[in-house]
C-alpha cells in the first residue's frame, strides 16, 4: 500500500505572527486525526521552520521545506542547504516547483542535483513536474512530464527512486482556480505511474506516492483524490485556511 500525503505548499505568504497562529490550529485540529489518515507535510517559508518543527513534536504533522541548495555549504548568499535542513530533523523537501523553473531559471541538471542532495540527507524529495497551457493545448503534455521525469528523477538508482514522493503540478493550474479534472489527473497520474514500472519495475511504481497539485481545494479534492492513482495533494492557496486545509486532509475515499 503506497502512502497518502498532503502538503502544503505555503509559499511566500504570511507573516511571523499569522505564520504562528496557523500553525497553532493546525497542530492543535489535526492532532484528532485517524489512524489511517494521510501522511501530512507542512512546507513554510525558512523563517518559520524551526516554529513548525517545535508545533510539529506532538505528531500532528511532518515539515518540509519549500527549497534547497544542491551543495552542503558554501559561497552561496541567501541559499538553505539540505544538510542544514536535515540537522534540523526537516522531512521533506519541495523540489523543482514550476515557480523555481520559471522565475529562478532552475534546469533539470540542477534539479537533478538537489534530487541526490535531499537523498543524501534523508529529507524526502516532493519532486514538482508539469506542462504549460501551451504544452497542453500543443498535445505535448505527456511528453513534457516524461522528460521532467527522465531528466530530474530517473539518474536515480531503484532503492533512491523509491525515496521520492512525485507532485503532478500543471502549471496552468496553479494558483489559478482552474484545476485538472478527475479523468486529466486520473489520466497523468497513471501515465507517470507506467514511466516508473518501465524504467524501474511495476512494484516500484505500485509504491510511489503522486500527489497532485494545482487549484486543489476542499470542494474538488473529495473528487480527486478517489482516482485511483492519486495518491493525495500539494496544496497552496488552499492550505493557508486551517479549516480548509484540515477538510481537504479528510477528503479520502474510505478504505475498503
Ligand atoms: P495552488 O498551488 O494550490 O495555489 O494552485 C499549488 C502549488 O503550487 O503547489
């Protein structure tokens, strides 16, 4: 049985004190949650790890970072390296978010490398892939995710792939209240799930957790994350509300 996560993919948003207070909620609502409930990964802004790491001791949720360095340390103003994260006791770790790829220039190369970074450092990589509108409407969507895939996961050898949690993120998705229908995901999901069995085996594509992302929110998720390949959500926007960010953690087909 592959396991159920959903993150939330904060971003850039909150300050100091909403950043606390969410938090608060969160650990203290989500703290009530089923055994068999999902994995659940709360990604904030670096200022504000150390907060969830400390909300996080009762067990009420993991963290993950939203980005990483693929070096250890060094001349690199600005940057957070995975062996900071991980001496921090980090989880996981958001890599090549389609908001990376475009604003920050980050190539597949690079992403390949933080890939094998977070892995060295035992944080889970959260490993972003998608297509564009126009990728989408040119017909070349699964071409584009088979070559995110090929480019930034496959270098991996089976019992390092098998770390890697994959995010299904249409960027014309993101952010803009439009998600992917049930089939398109159901559809991507299965698709990158068939690009695992033939690069590696069936039961290594049995056990890798896809998420997906993109205008995910309590009225869809319910819908979504029924598909049989879609194994729970990166959620942004939506995971700013506690109460809807907790519904969408409770929108799981009941186990048979
Ligand atoms: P969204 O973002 O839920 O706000 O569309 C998802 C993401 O970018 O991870």
């Amino acid at each position: 049985m592959r396991k159920k996560i959903v993150a939330a993919n904060w971003k850039m948003n909150l300050d100091f004190n909403m950043a606390e207070d969410l938090m608060a909620e969160l650990s203290e609502k989500l703290a009530e949650r089923e055994e068999d409930g999902p994995e659940i990964v709360i990604c904030p802004p670096f200022p504000y790890l150390e907060m969830a790491i400390d909300f996080s001791e009762d067990g009420a949720f993991l963290t993950g970072a939203q980005n990483i360095h693929p070096l250890d340390a060094g001349p690199y103003t600005g940057e957070v390296s995975a062996a900071m994260l991980a001496s921090m006791l980090v989880d996981y770790c958001i890599i090549g978010h389609s908001e990376r790829r475009l604003h920050f220039g980050e190539s597949d190369a690079f992403l390949a490398e933080k890939v094998k970074a977070a892995l060295k450092w035992d944080l889970t990589p959260i490993f972003c892939c998608g297509e564009t509108l126009d990728q989408r409407n040119e017909k070349r969507h699964f071409e584009v995710v088979s070559d995110q895939l090929a480019a930034g996961l496959f270098h991996l050898p089976e019992s390092e792939f098998r770390r890697v949690v994959i995010a299904y993120e249409p960027v014309w998705a993101i952010g803009t209240g439009v998600n992917a229908t049930n089939e398109q995901a159901q559809e991507m999901h299965a698709w990158i799930r068939k690009l695992i069995a033939e690069k590696y085996n069936p039961a290594t594509a049995a056990v890798t957790s896809i998420l997906y992302g993109g205008s995910c929110n309590a009225g869809n998720a319910p819908g979504l994350f029924a598909q049989p390949d879609v194994d729970g959500g990166l959620i942004g926007g939506a995971s700013l509300k506690a109460d809807e960010f907790i519904s969408i953690t409770r929108s799981f087909p009941a186990r048979q």
